[in-house]
C-alpha cells in the first residue's frame, strides 16, 4: 500500500486505520487530503449519532433552522478546528499612550477630517507594521497534494470581526502598512457601515492575510480566537481595564491595560516566532509612534 509519509502521520494523530482508505494519488497513492476526509468523516457520523441521542431525549424545545451565514460560519470554524493544528499565545499590554493620543486629538480629527478614530485603527495598524517585520506570521500554509509550502504575502490586508444579526463577516483593510490611522479609520468605517447594512461586496471580503477580532466593545476581558484559514495568525483582543501594575521603580500604578491572544496555525510557525510577533507588536502599541495623517511610508 503506497502512502505518504505527511498521511502516514496524520493517521497515525487521527487514528485512522489506512488499509480502509482509498488512495487519490498517483496510482493509488493515499495522500494527506485522504487521510483528513476519511479522519473527517469519522467525526461527522459520530457528531450525528450524538445528535440523534440529543435529539430523541430533548424533544420539547424550539428549533431554530440555520442561515446560510450561519451553515458557512459553522463549516469553516470547524474544518479549522479539525484541520489546522493551533496554538496561543497571551500577553498584556499599557495602552496608556494610545488613551492619551486619543483624548488629545480625537475631536480635532473628527472635526477637520470627519471620521473618529477608534481603538481599532490603532490596532489594525500597529499589527500592519507589525507583519512587515515578521513575514512569515503574514503568510499561509498551502497543502499542495501532499507537497505542501509555505506562501508568505506580498501585500498585509486586515481583516476585521464584524459582528452582525445571527453571525459575523470579515471586511478587510487591503494593503493596510500603507495607510495611515486616518486612511484606517475612513476605510474602516465604511466596511463596518456596509457590513451592518449588508451590503458589503465580495472583494471588501477576499485576500485577508491577518485577522483582528476585538469583543472590548461588548465587555469581554479576554478569549481566544479560531484561526480564519488560510491565514496564519489571528488577533483576539479583550477590553480595556484599569489595572495596578508595578514598575520599575517597584511602584503600584494605575494603567488601563489590555489583554491579547494571538492564535497561529503551527504548521507555519512555532511558538518562539510567535512569542516574538506578539512582543514587538506590545512595543508598537506602547510607542507612541503613529503615522495619523500621512500615508505610511
């Protein structure tokens, strides 16, 4: 029986018995792709045994047909779940700096550019510029017929988690390391417009290569975040709380403080890399350093 050693593993995870697969490759070779649907498959029947044991002992109850948002929402968490192998990453960050911008020159913003910036601007730029310095996080894993690769970006678009009725889209920011917060925010403000309204168009959604999703807006502290494939990195951002923290100086003060989680596809990097990622966009956060009006360079 011919085998691939990238399928030999995986089964060998999965515990998938080879000798019941039939191979797709050439002449008759099992590959990866076999060996994911076959692992697949064994999950589904179990997941729908499970359901019908639900199903029979809570009859009484109301059922809520699925949308086609929601059907899409579940296949794609799913086959990333099952499909990418993820890890996380936490840390905290003093986003005093950002505060303080904010106050100072929020209002003469929206007066002479008519758009308000919000914490995600910043975000979505600070983790842009981030991405320049770390390539291989603005990358996918491509499983080409058992002979995968890694393609690393050429351009850094972020997607942003937009929260609608019964679901959620990703509009993405294109070519993001070029804009400045001011750019961001114009940009961003219209894909969330469209996004609530529906009327968002298939390219606002296409080519992301770096995903934010940020539920400080509805209260949450922290969480983690699923990764959007074929993405490698996702940004799970928690909301901003009033922490004491201790200084150099061994000094108790008061920061209001943020909690980042970044999941990764391992396939693509490993945790030192990602450690590193998640560092140096902590330092950009905490910098001071903002491109606000002219584009970036």
């Amino acid at each position: 029986m011919r085998v691939s050693p990238a399928a030999r593993r995986l089964a060998k995870q999965r515990g998938v018995d080879l000798t019941k697969i039939k191979g797709s490759g050439p002449r008759g070779r099992v590959i990866l792709k076999d060996v994911a649907e076959a692992a697949a498959n064994v999950v589904n029947q179990s997941v729908k045994i499970e359901n019908k044991v639900i199903a029979s002992i809570h009859a009484k109850g109301k059922r809520v047909n699925l949308t086609s948002m929601r059907k899409t929402i579940a296949q794609r968490m799913t086959a990333s779940f099952m499909n990418v192998p993820q890890f996380q990453i936490k840390k905290r960050v003093d986003v005093s700096s950002i505060v303080q911008l904010r106050q100072a020159v929020v209002s003469s913003i929206e007066h002479s550019a008519g758009v308000r910036l919000s914490f995600n601007d910043f975000l979505i730029q600070a983790v842009a510029l981030t991405l320049k310095k770390f390539p291989r996080v603005n990358a996918s894993f491509i499983d080409s017929e058992g002979d995968p690769y890694i393609l690393e970006h050429e351009d850094i678009n972020i997607g942003l988690a937009v929260a609608i009725d019964d679901g959620l889209v990703v509009p993405v920011i294109h070519q993001a390391d070029q804009l400045s917060l001011i750019e961001i925010a114009e940009k961003r403000t219209e894909l969330v417009e469209k996004a609530r309204k529906g009327l968002l168009k298939p390219e606002e959604m296409r080519g992301g290569t770096f995903t934010i999703s940020n539920l400080g807006s509805v209260g949450v502290d922290e969480f983690v975040a699923i990764v959007n494939p074929p993405e490698t990195g996702i940004l799970a951002v928690g909301n901003i709380i009033e922490q004491p923290v201790l200084t150099n100086r061994h000094e108790t003060l008061i920061k209001p403080m943020i909690t980042l989680n970044a999941s990764y596809d391992h396939r693509t990097i490993d945790g030192a890399y990602g450690g590193r990622f998640l560092a140096q966009l902590c330092d950009q956060l905490q910098s001071g350093q903002w491109n606000i009006f002219s584009t970036v360079k």
